[in-house]
C-alpha cells in the first residue's frame, strides 16, 4: 500500500499540472495530506463516493500520462546514472534537467 502512495504521489509531482483544480485538490488531500475520504468529502460538501471517484480517476489518468510519457521511468534511470558520476559539476548540470 505504501508503495502505491509513493508511486502516485511521485506521478502527482511529474503530472498534477495537467489536471483539473478539483482533481489536484482533492488527490493532493487524500495523497499528501493523508486525509480520509470521509474527511474530504466532509470539507469539500460532497459524498465520499465522488471522493473515491475522483481518486481513480485521477489515478488512472497518472497511470496514464505515465504510460504514454515515461517521465517518472526516465527519472528513476537518471538518478541510477548520477550516482555513477563523479564529477560534481556534471552531476549538477543533469540534475537541472530533472527540474
């Protein structure tokens, strides 16, 4: 379960932008804030089942963007390949392009 927390928190960062307020609002809550869906719903004046609603799919929709882009994949290798470098000032400059 942790592992799917991690893994969609780290897309959220790469793909949140392409999102709808409502769906970063209510992801970021449940995601990041570690709010129930009973507490979101609660907050946001809507039921918990379009709480869960949103969560898939917005989840399905990283899940996606992910699929088709391989922005976190390409990340993940980058980082194996920093840790191979020892020089300092190109480690830096690669990590800019992560930014």
């Amino acid at each position: 379960m942790m592992e799917k927390f991690v893994y969609y928190a780290r897309l959220f960062d790469l793909y949140g932008g392409l999102l709808s307020d409502n769906e970063r609002i209510t992801f970021s809550s449940y995601y990041e804030e570690n709010l129930s869906m009973q507490e979101i719903a609660d907050n946001r004046k809507i039921s918990k089942s379009a709480v869960g609603a949103t969560i898939k799919n917005v989840e399905l929709k990283l899940s996606t963007f992910e699929s088709t882009l391989h922005l976190e994949s390409k990340s993940q290798k980058l980082d194996k390949i920093l840790l191979k470098i020892p020089d300092k000032s190109i480690k830096r400059e690669l990590e800019k392009l992560k930014e």
